[in-house]
C-alpha cells in the first residue's frame, strides 16, 4: 500500500513540472541584498504536499496559462540558506498565508527553510537573448546558477551571456532563411544523376568558435525522400559538395550561454528533385519574358534548372542568400531565348559570354537545357493569390529542352 502511495505522489509531482513546462512560465522571485531577480524556477512545486496545500490556499483555480502554478513565491537568499518570504495568487494580487503549510520548516527565528528544495537553479536580469515558449526554457544577459543542496547555496556562479549575429543579418534580416539558402542555392545536385527524381536533407551540429568560423562540424544524418540513410562515409560526393557549400557561409551564429558557446543545430533540404532551383520561394525579384512583343514578369527562374550551369554565374554573386539577379528572356520562333541578365544594383548587363563561353556578344542564347511550364503575368508584379491576378492575366507555356510543346494559354 505504501508503494502504491509513493508511485501516486511521485506520479502527482512529475505530472506537475510537465504542466509547468508546457508554456513559457512566469518565474519566482529572489531578493538578494536590495535587489529582487526573477527566479527561472518555482521551489514549492518539487514537493507535491506542499504544491498541493499552497493550491487548496488559492482563491482563484483557474490559473493563468503564463502560470500554470496560480501563484508567484518570493525569496530571499541570507548567509547562503534560501529562504521563503511570501506568495501571492497570479496574476492577482492576494496573498497567501503561509500559516499550517510550511511550519516544519521554520527555524528558530520564524523563518521558513527551503530544506526540502534541492537543485541547480537560475535568477536573470537584463534582455532576453533567447526565448522557447515552454517552461523556463529561456536565457537573458546576466544569469546567475545557485546550487542549492536542502535550502544551503553550496555553490554560486555568475554568467554575462551574448549571441552575435551571423552578419548575413546585416543583408537580410531572416538569418536561417538566408543562411540555409547559401547552401541549398550552391548545392550542385545535377552533379548526381541518383538525385533527379530525389529529395536530399541533412542534419547537421556546428559548434562555431568565437570569431563565428567553424571549429567542429557533426553530420546527424541523410535522408532522402524522408528516408532515413547510413551516414555516408567522409569522401562521399554529397559530403564533399556539402563541405564546399558550407566553406561558403561567412559565419555562424555564436550563442555564448552559461559559459560555454553551444552548437547550432540545423535540418536543411538541400536538393528537391530536378528543377527545384528554378522555383521561386519567397523571392521578389522576379525575372522577365517578351512573348508576341508583350512584356510579362516570370514565375519561374530557367537558368537555375540546371544547377550546373547556374554554377558558373554564383562566383559573381555576393554570397547572402539572396537571388542577386534578374534574367530577361524572350519566346521566339517556338524557342525560349536568354536576352541578358542584370547583377543586383549593377545597370550595365552581365556578359552572358562569361557562362556561356561559346555565345558571342550581345546574341541571346537558346535555353535548351530547360524542361518545364513557364508561368507568367502581364506586367512586372506577381502575386501568389490569384485573387489580385485575374486568370486572364495570366500565360503558361511548356517547354522541351528550350523548345516549345504546348501553345502559350492566356
């Protein structure tokens, strides 16, 4: 019978700090000298009887999601013993009595021990560096650890945490999506024929070193078409290809956290089946087509199909995750032509002869390469709703190794 009563509570105490954890929490409190610190933690609740007579002590039962607790306990930490000051209801203001619930706890002077408290637990000042909508799963500027053995602080250290940016940020404000398309962008998967009908992902742990550079890279695992695979072997061709992409980030983001600098995790789809670079995703800057001596903006990018040729414009491309160019092409003669390109923020056109060794300057170059329907809209803005882009807007063609198959619909 015992046994069964010991498993029931210890069931009640679990159940508890897994409530707790489930949403981001409101902290205790911890005065030290003359501040008071938002404790990352709440004391009472690792004892299930007393959790239990401070819950029957609230006036309110439904609690708060921010507070699964219903309540916000006050401490104070003197000559090293953590001691219980108050508690009020959350996120009303009432004050609980203390009185019948925590009096095998009081010392000789009144006050209430926290002897049944054990763990390394944190106070925070400052501005949140990172925050997890669960529990106190979150880190702020300064952070303090207590080691608390029975309510005595057997060890304190103190923590001034920073993250530095990767300065892709300075380019564009979605670091991971710029980040992650460094790499999916340069990614050469019409190196491997395997992959053509194929999805590739990896998983990654990069511990970066202070300066954001890569001091030890840790492949998780492939999967292709969510497939879980053996690790493949250091000299394998994706290996080497995925090494050469990463070689091109500038630098990582550094999270310095409680002492130590923490590895970035990272799940990246590096390959989407043949084509998948031609796809627009997120993108603004769209290219441009002329059909009939009509001007349309095209929802479909023709030089990144084939990835080996999209290769050669890359070195000319600041590295940032961005598209950083524009293609104006044309349908002629039941052919799809490349006219020119433009650099981001460059006027004068690209030399089309310095990807294309073999065209002469100024002549357009036939797209035989690309397989595919082409969609575009009359006019230079698309719109993924076609609430805004009446179908009548609206030409789609497809092609055959740059050659026409199927008359454009408009």
């Amino acid at each position: 019978m015992k046994k069964h009563h010991l498993l029931f509570v210890l069931f009640c105490c679990i159940s508890s700090l897994a409530e707790i954890k489930a949403t981001g929490q409101e902290g205790d409190r911890l005065i030290i000298n003359k501040d008071t610190l938002q404790l990352l933690d709440c004391p009472i609740e690792y004892d299930s009887l007393l959790r239990t007579k401070v819950s029957q002590r609230l006036l309110r039962k439904s609690a708060s999601t921010g507070c699964w607790r219903g309540y916000v306990a006050t401490w104070r930490i003197e000559n090293k013993k953590l001691y219980l000051v108050s508690i009020r209801e959350y996120p009303e203001e009432n004050n609980v009595s203390l009185e019948g619930i925590f009096d095998a706890y009081k010392d000789d002077q009144g006050r209430i021990l926290a002897s049944w408290f054990s763990k390394k637990t944190y106070t925070a000042t400052g501005k949140i560096l990172r925050y997890s909508h669960m529990g106190f799963n979150r880190n702020y500027e300064y952070e303090t650890r207590y080691d608390i053995q029975k309510g005595v602080v057997v060890d304190e250290r103190h923590y001034q945490n920073y993250i530095k940016k990767s300065s892709l940020v300075e380019e564009n404000p979605y670091y991971e999506i710029a980040l992650y398309k460094v790499i999916m962008s340069n990614f050469n998967g019409d190196l491997f024929p395997a992959l053509a009908n194929k999805r590739l992902r990896v998983s990654l742990s990069i511990l970066p070193n202070a300066d954001g550079q890569i001091d030890s890279l840790e492949i998780l695992g492939w999967a292709i078409d969510g497939k879980k695979k053996k690790p493949f072997a250091a000299n394998h061709p994706y290996v080497k290809e995925l090494k050469r992409c990463l070689a091109l980030v500038p630098d990582w983001e550094v999270s310095f956290i409680r002492g130590k600098i923490e590895k970035n995790l990272v799940s990246i789809a590096l390959w989407n089946k043949k084509g998948c670079r031609s796809t627009p995703w997120n993108e603004k800057n769209y290219d441009s087509i002329y059909i009939v001596q009509k001007y349309y903006a095209l929802k479909t990018f023709p030089l990144q199909y084939d990835t080996r040729l999209y290769a050669r414009l890359l070195p000319f491309l600041p590295v940032n995750g961005l598209r950083n160019y524009t293609a104006i092409w044309e349908l002629a003669n039941e052919r799809l032509y490349l006219k020119s390109i433009r650099l981001w923020n460059d006027p004068k056109p690209f030399p089309l002869e310095k990807i294309f060794p073999e065209a002469r300057p100024g002549e357009p170059i036939e797209a035989s390469w690309y397989n595919g329907e082409i969609v575009c809209k009359l006019g230079k803005e698309i719109s993924n709703s076609t609430a805004y882009n009446p179908p009548e807007l609206f030409c789609a063609f497809k092609l055959k190794k740059g050659r026409l198959i199927s008359p454009p619909a408009d």
